[in-house]
C-alpha cells in the first residue's frame, strides 16, 4: 500500500506538470506568448521547461518577421503598381492618338519618339525595379568572396564611361591599389555604378567626377565626388528612400525612378557596409561608401 500511493503520488505529480505544458501550447495556440510556467529546479521537467520557453520564443520571432516581410511586400507591390502606372497610361495615350488619320505626319513623328522616350524609361524602369523587388524579399543572396576591389570599381567606372563621354564629363581616377576584402563583386559593382550614374546625369556638361579609394583600419572608403547640381540639405536623408526623387526641377526632368540609391544602400548594408553623403546646393556632392575590410 505505501508503494502504490507513493507511485500514485508521483503519476498525478508528472500529469498536473504535463497539463501545464498543454495549456501552455493552448496560449500559442492562440497567439499569446506572455504565459508564464513555473521554473523547475532540476531534472528532465526543467530541461523540458527550458526547451519549451526558447521554442515559444523563436516562434514568436519568426511569426514577427513573417508578418514584417508581408508588410513589406504588400508596400513594394504597391509602390511598383504605381511607378509603372504613369508611363503605361502615356503610353496607351500616344497609341490611341497615332491610331487616328486625321493626325500630320509631323504629329505622327512627335508620338512616336514620345512614346518611344517612355518605353526606354518604362524598360528601364521595370529593370530596376526587378532587381529592388528580387533583393527585398531574398530571391537573391549576396554571395561573398575575397576579391579585388580595385577590379570591381573599375568595372563600375567602364560601364558609365560611354555616358559621362556624351557630356563631355572627365572622371578622374585616384592612386587605386589593389585591395583584397570579402564582397559581391557583381552586387557591389552595381552599388557603385548607381551613384556614378546620378553623379553623371546631374553633373552639367564639361563637369568632373572623382573616384578614390581610401583604405581605413576597419572599412575601404570609396569616395565618388561631383561638380553637379548638388543636393538641398533637406533632402540628404531623403534620397536613400525608396523612390524618391528630388523636389527641384532640375531633378525631376531627368529620367529616373528613385531606385538606385535605395538599391546602394541595401547592398552595402548587407555586406556590413553603408553610406553617407555631403553635399552643396549648386555646387556638388561627395558620396563616401563604406566596406568592411575584414
């Protein structure tokens, strides 16, 4: 008799903690993560209860992401219908005008390199946008690698080169040396291009744009600086959001979407890095980007 009530005391001793357990699931169940079960001081019930806690909590973790990356999907669909909502509808306008016969030739010409000027912007556009939209939701994971960043920079340079030529702009190159550090070349190349192409495009004709590369005892310094246009101090942490263009109208005549820097900055983030700029109205802007050397 002793043995029996000593064994029936312990049994309903582990059935009174395992329902503890099963109401506890029963608050998860119901999104509720704040419960609180009584800490045990050793054995396997304290293990249990251990494991059960950390589990709760990870799940509340990933619940909380889950829902932040819909939101934030639910914003970039939103944001993309609406970029692209503007050249489609021009578009569709120009193709019914060029559809009537009572129109001149000379009007004809006029649509037609109107409509051809927003399929250019609206190709361009949906090419960025690809890649914003294939980077926010992790389609695409940085891959990194020690390489040259020396090559890299370079890469991005020869490929607005064309561009900075046609405005007769000068890019002067500083005493670049090779630097082996961990990154993305293709990513990181992209990162750079984006700044040298809205330094290009709001540089005036016979301009100048300078690239240096400054090694620091933890980060490489890329320093992209411009005698353009210049950005209002209102505006500096503006310009890093996504699509967002500048308010003057020298920046809104300019074809673009408000991706690149946007895309930059993600990037370099990604990769332990970020970027700053310093800027005057009317005078041009200095965009340092910032890698880790380690």
């Amino acid at each position: 008799l002793p043995i029996f009530a000593l064994l029936w005391f312990t049994i309903k001793y582990f059935f009174r903690k395992i329902d503890s357990f099963s109401l506890a699931v029963d608050e998860i169940m119901k999104d509720n993560y704040s419960f609180n079960m009584k800490d045990y001081d050793q054995g396997i019930l304290s293990r249990l209860n251990f494991q059960f806690k950390q589990m709760s909590k990870k799940l509340e973790s990933n619940i909380t992401t889950l829902e932040a990356e819909k939101e934030n999907i639910k914003s970039l669909v939103t944001d993309i219908s609406h970029q692209l909502k503007t050249p489609v509808s021009s578009i569709k306008l120009f193709n019914q005008i060029l559809l009537d016969d009572d129109i001149s030739n000379s009007e004809r010409i006029e649509f037609l390199t109107r409509s051809e000027r927003d399929i250019n912007s609206l190709e361009w556009l949906v090419g960025s946008l690809v890649k914003l939209s294939r980077l926010e939701v992790g389609m695409i994971n940085i891959k990194m690698h020690r390489e040259d960043l020396k090559n890299t920079i370079l890469k991005a340079i020869n490929e607005i080169y064309f561009k900075a030529e046609e405005k007769n702009i000068e890019i002067i190159i500083g005493n670049f040396k090779n630097m082996l550090i961990n990154h993305d070349t293709n990513w990181t190349k992209e990162a750079v291009f984006n700044v040298l192409e809205n330094a290009v495009k709001y540089t005036n004709e016979g301009g100048k744009i300078s690239v240096d590369m400054i090694e620091m005892e933890s980060f490489i310094r890329i320093d992209i600086e411009d005698n353009g246009i210049g950005i209002s101090e209102n505006e500096m942490n503006d310009v890093y959001k996504r699509f967002y263009r500048g308010k003057s109208k020298a920046v809104q005549v300019k074809e673009g979407s408000g991706v690149g820097l946007y895309l930059t900055r993600k990037i370099l983030e990604i990769q332990g890095g970020s970027i700053i700029l310093n800027s005057r109205k009317g005078e041009g802007t200095v965009f340092n980007l910032f890698l880790q050397k380690c």
